[in-house]
C-alpha cells in the first residue's frame, strides 16, 4: 500500500483536477518566478519579422531548439534585424503560451556574438541602400561654387557649429548661415535630423528666391560609434536623397565614416573642412581678383615703359628733321602746279571763246538765209536725179523678171501637159511611170493641162 498510486484509490479526499487553462497558468507562473532573467546564447534559425512588428525566431546550440518571441515594443530598440544563422547572445525570461502549452523565451536584449550589434546593423543597412541605388554617383548633385546661403543642421550647442561659424567667419563673410537645430545622438536623434533636412527643403519651397538655401552641412563633432550612430539610421539617409538642397554630410572625425557620408551629395572629413569647401569659391575669387590686379598693374607699367622708350626714341629720329624740308618741297611744287593750272584753265577759256564767236557769226540770219537757199536747191536736184534713177531701176527689174519667167514657163512640166501630155499618179501620191506600178481596181488620178481625172484601173498591160 506504499505506492501513491494504489494509495490514492483509498484516500477518502476526492481529489478535483485542474483545467488546462489552469494548470498552463501555473506553470507559466512558476517558470516566471524560476527563469525571470535568463541568459542564452545560440544560433537563430526559422526567423520571421511578422507584419505587426513582432519577431519569431527559435535558438538552437545544435542539439535543442528554444523557442523566442521579441515584441514589437522591445525590438525597435535592437538597431540590427536578426537572420538565420547568426549566433546571439539573448537575454530574457522564460514564459509559456498558455494555448499551446509551449514555453518560450521572451526576448528583451539581443547581441550578436562576436561582432557588435552596431556593426551588424550597419552592414545591412548599408547593403539595403546600395541594392536600392541610394549611393550612386550619377545622382548625386553638384554643389554650388558661389553659394549666398547656407543650411547647419546640427546640435546648436555642439562644437561643430562653432567650427563652422569660425571658419565662414574668417573665409566667407558674405555668406549667410541658417541654423536648423536638432539632437544629434540619442534614441530620437535620427527621427529630428531627417525632419530638420524636410524643414529647410519646405522653407525653401515657400521662401524668396534671394532668401533660398543652396547648401546644407548636415553633421556633428566626433565621438564613439554609439554617438555618431544617428547619422547611420536608414531615413537619415533617405530624408538626404529626398532633398531638393545640395547636402555636405560631415560627421565626427576624418577616420569616422558613416551612412549619411554614403548618402550625401558630398562628403567632409570634418564639420570644419565642409566648411571650408563651402568658403573654397569665395577665398578663390578673392585670390583670383588679388592675383589679377597684379598682373594688370605690371602689364600697365610694361606698357607705360615701353611706350616710354618708343617716345624717346621716335624724338630722336631723323625724321623730325627731314620732314620740315620734305614739307617745303611740297610746298614749291604746290605752287607751281597751281600757276600751271591757272594758265592751262585762261586758254582754255579763250579756245572757247573764239569758238563761241565762230559758231554766232555762223548762225547770223543773212548767212543763214542763203545756206537755206543752197540746200533748197541741192535737195531739188538730187530729187529729180532720183525719180530718173528710180524709173530706169524699175523698167530694168521688169524686164529681168519676165526673162526670168519664160525660161520658168520652159522648164515647167504644166507646160509639158499643155502639148497633150498627162501626169498619173496613186492615191498615196506616188506617180505612175510604168503600168506594173499599178493594180485592177485600184482607183489612180490623172492631171491634165486643165483640171484632173479621177479613174479606176480596169486592166493591166506591161
């Protein structure tokens, strides 16, 4: 009767079980009191990120599998998204799910075993953007040469600012800063840059065009891996490619490079050389000018020296002493160029005189009258000479032409028909020399001296 099994059948307690329900709820509460904090490290395997937030996943050392749950509420704080096969670290505590009758592990922290959790989530977000083209040259903006405005987003009281102010201050006087403030480090850090970088963007979209931003400095002075890590969020990144504002990222250190260098249309080793590269176009203006100036001050006192010894020299020249007497020569031959022209135009002048006097005497009425009468009389006679000389032309050309039509009348072959001869020819023209020439029945015309026969051919002899 020592067996509890046989003694239960004699217990006169009636013994009532429990519930399902009932009995999960205590074991949960009893593995929540044992395992509360619990440390476990192992290899994840079957990771699902499910659409409301949560993670599941199962732990595996090779031999046994554990399985985990990281809520929506907790993983957010995890800057990595776990995969299959990466051995973590994981600290929780053991709870169970009371309809299924399964225990798990809540998970509350996580880590990666053997590389930071920050490196981790680097690399993925990293691999994220360059697969989305987020890092490539071709879209990255230039940034202006000349700027007149430019946008800090940064902490206002961090030393990178004043690094920046300190250097516009000294290279860039002319150029206005525009400070947009936020948190640079911290759990909300990220979330305050990328709303700082979409604030200046819709500033400028409702601002004058002389009061427009042209360049943002998004950045911070140095500190560790955790501090920078803002600058490495995903929508940091992002809010930078969105911006219509050409961005210069500059974030800690020469050595510290992060996801928002990537990103940028350009980066800066440090706040203070983004600075510098904003001021670069305005210190090289001001170069140019001064080097400018210089030159133009030494080709002028070039110029003015040589122009200088070239007067010297041309004041010296013969010249100036043999012009005067080439002068004087001209003159005298001026002078007797002038009196031959005053000479040649008098007799010139007579010449048209006497010939004026000749032409009036000329056209006198008495002289006129008689040179009338002379023509009167010369022009009867040569019309009397050519009415003769036109008669006698006349007679002669008659009597050529009918010489010249007997002897057409001779050789004409109507003359031939006169004497009783005929001329026969076919109805296409052809004239009729010999009978064979011809057909029965073909119609022919025969021309006699006066008028023409027309016939048709009976017979045929040759």
């Amino acid at each position: 009767m020592d067996h509890p099994l046989l003694q239960s059948l004699f217990d006169e307690i009636e013994v009532i079980p429990q519930t399902v329900t009932e009995l999960n709820a205590d074991v949960r509460e009893a593995l929540e009191g044992r395992f509360s904090n619990v440390w476990v490290e192992g290899e994840i395997t079957n990771f699902l990120a499910h659409g409301s937030g949560h993670w599941y996943f199962s732990l595996t050392d090779g031999r046994s599998f554990l399985k985990a749950v990281c809520f929506k509420g907790q993983n957010y704080r995890i800057r990595f998204k776990p995969f299959d096969g990466l051995q973590v670290r994981v600290r929780g505590r053991i709870t169970t799910y009371e309809k299924r009758g399964e225990y798990q592990l809540m998970v509350e922290s996580l880590e990666p075993v053997g590389e930071g959790a920050l490196t981790v989530a680097f690399e993925q977000i990293k691999a994220k953007l360059l697969k989305e083209g987020l890092f490539d040259e071709d879209i990255k903006r230039p940034i202006p040469p000349y700027p007149r405005r430019i946008g800090v987003v940064t902490s206002p009281t961090g030393a990178a600012v004043h690094d920046i102010l300190s250097v516009l201050d000294r290279r860039a006087r002319s150029v206005d800063v525009v400070i947009i403030p936020t948190m640079v480090q911290g759990e909300l850090a990220g979330e305050q840059i990328a709303r700082a970088i979409a604030l200046a963007n819709e500033y400028c979209g409702g601002c004058l065009e002389s009061e427009r931003i042209d360049v943002l400095i998004v950045g911070r002075g140095g500190g560790s891996a955790e501090d920078l890590w803002a600058f490495n969020e995903e929508q940091v990144a992002r809010a930078i490619r969105a911006s219509n504002i050409p961005v210069i990222s500059a974030v800690g250190h020469e050595i510290d490079f992060t996801i928002a260098d990537m990103a940028a249309d350009l980066r800066a080793p440090t706040p203070s050389a983004a600075a510098e590269i904003v001021a670069r176009a305005e210190e090289e203006i001001l170069e140019n000018l001064r080097r400018s100036t210089s030159d133009l001050i030494n080709s002028i006192t070039y110029t003015l020296l040589s122009t200088r010894s070239r007067t010297l020299e041309l004041s010296m020249s013969p010249i100036f002493t043999a012009f005067p007497a080439k002068v004087r020569e001209l003159r005298h031959e001026v002078d007797g160029l002038y009196i031959g022209a005053e000479f040649a135009v008098s007799n010139a002048v007579q010449a048209y005189s006497d010939r004026l006097e000749d032409t009036t005497s000329c056209l006198a009425p008495l002289k006129l009258s008689a040179k009338v009468s002379e023509n009167k009389r010369v022009l009867s006679l040569l019309e009397q000479r050519s009415g003769t000389a036109g008669v006698e032309l006349t007679k002669a050309r008659h009597q050529k032409l009918e010489k010249t039509m007997a002897r057409l009348d001779a050789l004409s072959p109507l003359a031939v028909l006169t004497r009783g001869y005929s001329l026969t020819q076919k109805a296409s023209g052809e004239i009729v020399r010999k009978a064979h020439q011809t057909s029965v029945g073909e119609r022919i015309s025969v021309r006699v001296a006066e008028g023409k026969i027309e016939a048709e051919v009976r017979s045929v002899q040759d």
